[in-house]
C-alpha cells in the first residue's frame, strides 16, 4: 500500500501535487536544493541537496512508496536510481529534456511538429546563415535542453537577428534547434492523466496566450470549433497511449491551417491546467497522484467556464490580495518576486468565456496602471 510519496522539485506543481496528495491521505518528502521553496511548507518533510546528488536520491528512494517529478531537468542519472518506484519512467523524462528527442517521438508516434533543423557541428550556425540569406523566413532558435518560459529562444527576423544571436549569445557547446517561426492561428493545449490500468482521462482543452513567450492566459472551453476540439481530445489518447504514459503530460498545441501541430511535451501537470483547480471535477493535481499510485481516475468534467490568469513578480499590483479577493486565488509562498517568475495565478469563475475575460483584462489593465 501506498503510504508516502516522494517528489523530486519543490516548486509550484510540487506544492499543488503535495496539497492534493495530503488531502488524500498521504505523506509527503521533497527533495529541492532550496529549504524555502513552494513544496516545504506543505511537505511532511523535505531532503535539501541538489537534483544529482545520489546519497540525496537513496534517501528518497528509502523513505517512498512513489516517486514522481514535477519539472523536467531533474538529472538522468538520478532518476534511473529511483526508475523502481518511478512509475513516469525516466525515458519519458529524457525524452522531453531534450526538444530534439521529444521532436523525434512526436513524429514516431505520427504526430505533426513545426519544420525544424538540428544544429551542431556537422550543420552548423553557418550554414543556416546562408540559407537565411538565401530564403529570409522568421525563425526561432532555440537550446535543445534546458528552456523554460521563452529562456534560451532567440526570435530571428532578419539577418541583423542572427549575427546578434551568434555574437551574443550563440555557444558552440550546446545543441540547438532551428524552426520556422509559424503565425498560428492560435495555442491550445490539453492535460491527460493515464494510470498503470491504460485508464485514460483528458482534460478540457484550454487556449493558451502567451506574453513575452511566457503563459498569461488560459481560457476554458478554448474557442476552437468542434472538430479541432475532437481531434485535440483524440491526438492526446494516442500519444498517452503511444508513450505508455503513466502520470501526465501536458501537450502544447499550434492551430495552424485547420490542423494541429505539437508544439511541446511536459511530463507532469502543467500550468495551464491550474484552471481545473477551480473549474473541474477533479484537479490535474489529483489525477495526477491517482495515476501514479494506480488509482482510477476521476470525471474531468468542466463545471464553468474559467480564466486562469498568472501572476509574475512585476504583477506588483496583483499580490495585493484586496484586488483579487473574489476570485479563487492560488499564491505560491516564493520569497522573491523577481520579473518574469510565477508568483501564483487566479482563477477567474463566472457563467460565461466572454465575462471572465471582461473580468481578466480589467485585472491586466489595473496592473498596467500601477
Ligand atoms: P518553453 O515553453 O519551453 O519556453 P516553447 O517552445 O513552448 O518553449 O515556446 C514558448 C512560446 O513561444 C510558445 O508557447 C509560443 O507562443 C512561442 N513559440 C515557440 N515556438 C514557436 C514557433 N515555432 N512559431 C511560433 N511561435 C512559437
Ligand atoms: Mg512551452
């Protein structure tokens, strides 16, 4: 039996998979380098050392019945230790630590990404430099591992772009990748939970807007017709399925031309999933557990529209709790409030899309005022 459960990072989804997890029944152990992080005050106990740190991992490994992660850089070699009580597998989380072996799993499983372009020694900065001369198209570079939230993307426009980023910021060391730029019509992104049973369970579809590359919005039921509601709902089975998924993954999704393109993969709750804190049945969060610890998943059924709206460190105006008293708000406990960090979001609840984003955009614009 099931009595604690142990999860590597400590951050916001670790917090909000511990609460879910306490409220369950169960114990908890964290293991995060940083004493103050989200997952401390919720956790039963917490091992402080860094994600490769072996002793630290056979601590865990003794003290849990489960393990889970709830970020994607926890190191390899780590998770191979704990792959026994692992059950998201360490393959999955080196599949998706890497853009170019996520890329490559995605199209085995029959699925459609943006062209793309390896670049390392044998292809090199270059020789996309000429080809750019050649054919100016927007692209994005971007760092094979290690991004998050728009770091390590350098948007290219033009040849001015690219000579900047080959200055500035291009690393010799590092494996990009190079994809076209596309004007997607626009961003979804649906969460599926699969127990060790095959039980499937996918949730709403949430349409996603980004600022600056980082998540701002997401608006539930997206506003997408039926057919690509359906083929979202039936592309995330087959990859739950394809990948032998236990746990979650969260898949971000283009609108491109009436079809759907996979953007990117994140093996464990997400954040556009907060909304279903508030607006579903169950949590991400609970079906997450549930599925780790083989228990049927629950009906994720959508009880209202909502809009979760996030709160980064410069939403100074947002943490005043007073602003935001009526709707369902969600703070991490980060001790630092730094530009660009997710500080904690707001679930905005009412009858319809078109009144929660009236409600949103006044909350935006009262932050732009202050
Ligand atoms: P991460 O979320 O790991 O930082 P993503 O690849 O999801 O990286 O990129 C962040 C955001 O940047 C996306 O959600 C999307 O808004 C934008 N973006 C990324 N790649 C492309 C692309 N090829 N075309 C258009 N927009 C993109
Ligand atoms: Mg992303």
């Amino acid at each position: 039996m099931i009595q604690t459960i142990g999860i590597l990072g400590g951050g916001q989804l670790g917090r909000m998979m511990a609460f879910a997890a306490k409220a369950m029944g169960y114990k908890i152990i964290v293991l995060d380098p940083n004493l103050n992080c989200p997952t401390n005050k919720i956790a039963d106990k917490q091992i402080v050392a860094n994600y490769n740190n072996i002793d630290a991992a056979k601590e865990l490994y003794n003290c849990c019945d489960v393990i889970t992660y709830e970020f994607e850089n926890v190191d390899l070699n780590v998770a191979n230790i704990l792959e026994v009580k692992l059950p998201q597998t360490s393959r999955l989380l080196e599949i998706t630590q890497n853009r170019i072996l996520e890329k490559q799993e995605i199209k085995n499983g029959g699925l459609k990404t943006v062209h793309y372009e390896i670049v390392n020694n044998a292809n090199t900065l270059e020789n996309f430099k000429h080809k750019y001369f050649q054919n100016p198209t927007q692209a994005i570079i971007k760092s094979a591992i290690g991004g998050y939230d728009g770091k390590s993307q350098f948007k290219i426009k033009s040849i001015k772009d690219f000579e900047k980023f080959e200055q500035e910021s291009y690393d010799e060391n590092i494996q990009y990748i190079i994809e076209d730029f596309i004007e997607f019509e626009k961003e979804i992104s649906v969460v599926v939970c699969r127990n060790k049973n095959k039980q499937v369970a996918i949730f709403p579809i949430a349409e996603n807007i980004h600022k600056n590359q980082i998540l701002q919005q997401s608006i539930v039921p997206a506003r997408v017709n039926n057919a690509i509601h359906e083929k979202a709902i039936q592309l995330a089975e087959h990859l739950a399925n394809h990948l032998n998924l236990i746990g979650t993954i969260a898949i971000e999704l283009f609108v491109y031309n009436d079809e759907l393109i996979v953007n990117e993969l994140a093996p464990r709750p997400h954040n556009s999933g907060h909304y279903t804190l508030n607006a579903c049945l169950t949590s991400q969060f609970e079906q997450h557990i549930r599925a780790i610890c083989n228990l049927p998943l629950r009906d994720t059924s959508l009880v209202s529209p909502c809009v979760m709206l996030n709160i980064l460190g410069e939403d100074n105006y947002l943490l005043n709790t007073d602003n935001i008293k009526e709707f369902a708000y969600h703070f991490y406990e980060k001790e630092v409030a730094r530009v660009g960090r997710k500080m904690g979001h707001i679930n905005i609840i009412k009858n319809s899309v078109e009144e929660c984003l009236t409600l949103s955009s006044k909350l935006i614009n009262l932050n732009k005022l202050n």
